[in-house]
C-alpha cells in the first residue's frame, strides 16, 4: 500500500485508495527547494505537508482531505501557491 492514501473521490464522496494527484505548482515548489532558489511560500509548503503528515500519523482512519484542512489552519499553502513561476528542472539545480 506504499504510495496510497485515503482520498475522498471528488464526484462520488466516498473514500477511495489510491495515488495523488500530479501537481505541477508543487513540483515546481520541490525543484525551487532543491535547487537553493525557494520562495518564502515554498516553506509553508512543507510545513503544510509535515502538518498533513503528522495528522495521518496520529489519526490513521483520516481521510487526505482531513488532513489537509488541519494543515490549512495554519499552513495554507493553498491561497498562497506562487502562480506562473514554471520552473526550468532541465537546467541545472
């Protein structure tokens, strides 16, 4: 079950297992992290995963959903997600 999560399916509400949706802002949010160039907003990225992180950890029937508006309280990387800074991963980091 390595890499499957609890989501609630957006059309049905029911929980269902299964992968993460790809994100291209929070992949673009990693290869700023990686590469030494983060923005202010890319840090409460990862306090926002560590929160959602931790909220699984210690609630293990929580849905991703549930997690995720636990780490929105005080991590909402959500409203903050820098818009249009594509990033260039061919480069070099």
């Amino acid at each position: 079950m390595h890499g499957l999560h609890p989501i609630e399916d957006y059309e049905t509400g029911q929980v269902v297992v299964r992968k993460f949706d790809a994100d291209a802002e929070t992949a673009d949010a990693w290869i700023r992290l990686r590469s030494g160039n983060a923005l202010p907003e890319d840090h409460v990225l990862l306090e926002h995963e560590l929160t959602e992180l931790s909220c699984l950890r210690e609630h293990p029937g929580a849905t991703y959903q549930e997690a995720h508006r636990v780490a929105n309280e005080n991590y909402n990387w959500q409203s903050r997600v820098p818009l249009n800074k594509r990033e260039d991963f061919e480069g070099e980091w």
